[in-house]
C-alpha cells in the first residue's frame, strides 16, 4: 500500500 | 533507501548511542539539556504516529520504536532516576521551549501537505526537530567547557541531517515525483544552526583542544 504522502523515510 | 539515508538513519543511532552511553556509563547527564530531550520524544512520538497503521519494511518500524524508546528512556533517566538527575544542570537549562512548540505547531496548522491529523502532526513534527537543539546548543554555551560525549552526541546529532540533505538530492534527481519541501526546507534550517558548533567542533578537534564555545 502506498505510504499516505510518502513518508517512507524516519 | 539510498546510501545517504542510510548513512544518515545509522549517524542518527550512533548520536543516539553516544548519548545512552554517556548517561549508563558516566551515571550523568551533565551538559545534556531535558528540554532538546523532551522535544525530541515530542518530535518522534507525533512523526510516529503511522508505526502501527503503515508498514512500510521491518527497517523503518524497528528503527521507528528504537527512536521512540531511547528518546522516552533519556528524558524518564533524566527525570527520575535517583543517581543521573542529580547532575541536571537545570539552572542553566531554561531555555523557554514553549515559543519552539507553539510556533512549530501553528506553522504545522497552515503550512502542510494535507489537513489531516496525522499530516499535520507529520509537518509539526519535522518543523519542531529543526529548532529542538537550541536548549541544548544554549546549555554548551553557557555550560563552557564540553565533555567528550557531550560534544559527540550533539555532533552526530547535527551530521545526521545532513545527510539526509544529500538524500533529498539524490531522490530529487533520481525519482520523478520527489518533491518534499517541507522537509528539504526545514532540514537545511536544522542543519544550519549546527553550522557554527560544527566550526568549534572542528577547531577544537583540529588543535586537539578542550571543545570551547564562545559564551
């Protein structure tokens, strides 16, 4: 599922 | 996850570790401000919000509950524990941390991605870490003298984000759709105001000196 607004990172 | 980020994520642990270590081997925290602790466990417990809704790779949510633990286990060790509270410099560390809470927290209600509250909180989070190192930046200052540690933490503290500088412009030239101003923008904000510790950081280890900062 895509991350909601990209937070993908820490 | 590139190189940078990586680099980045691992400083941020090391500045981490720095800081377990000092207080667990040392039993003190002097020269080490509460309040930049407190705002950190603020800044990761509010950026955290998704630990549980979203996984995203085992990586992110280990690394995510490590930041919420240690940063929860410094300010409860500098808090209560019998021995480490003791060496609370807390006469010098007063800087008033409510103006960096509230203005992050109104920037974060006009200025982010989405109005949701787990976007605004996101954008809060990332504007307060950019400002939480001024109690501690202070507390040096008029600290004077630095110890080892000390100095290290903030060090590795300050090195972290800019790599991740470098990551945001590796993604903006490799990934299409990148474009996270928020963070870009606030990242540099952070790094910046580490730009004059980073300078009598290098002096110092250059004259292989005691850490000076100008009072």
């Amino acid at each position: 599922d895509t991350v909601p607004s990209g937070h993908d990172e820490l | 996850m590139n190189i940078f980020r990586l680099a980045g994520d691992m400083t941020h642990l090391i500045s981490v570790l720095v800081l377990l270590l000092k207080i667990y081997a040392t039993k003190s925290c002097s020269g080490i401000s509460l309040k930049t602790q407190e705002l950190y466990a603020i800044v990761f417990v509010t950026r955290y919000l998704d630990l549980f809704t979203d996984f995203i790779s085992l990586y992110n949510t280990v690394m995510k509950l490590v930041f919420i633990g240690s940063s929860l286990a410094i300010v409860w060790c500098m808090r209560y524990h019998r021995v480490v509270r003791r060496s609370y410099d807390r006469e010098l560390d007063t800087f008033r941390y409510w103006i960096l809470l509230g203005v992050s927290f109104i920037l974060a209600l006009v200025l982010h991605e989405k109005f949701t509250l787990q976007e605004v909180f996101w954008a809060f989070s990332i504007y307060l870490e950019a400002v939480a190192i001024l109690p501690q930046l202070v507390l040096l200052q008029r600290s004077g003298n630095v110890d080892n540690l000390a100095g290290q933490y903030v060090f590795f503290l300050g090195a972290y984000r800019a790599f991740y500088i470098l990551n945001w412009i590796y993604r903006y030239l490799t990934e299409q759709r990148f474009t996270r101003w928020i963070s870009c923008v606030s990242g540099l904000v952070q790094t910046a105001l580490y730009a004059d510790f980073f300078y009598y950081y290098f002096i110092s280890w250059k004259n292989n000196a005691k850490l000076q900062l100008p009072a």
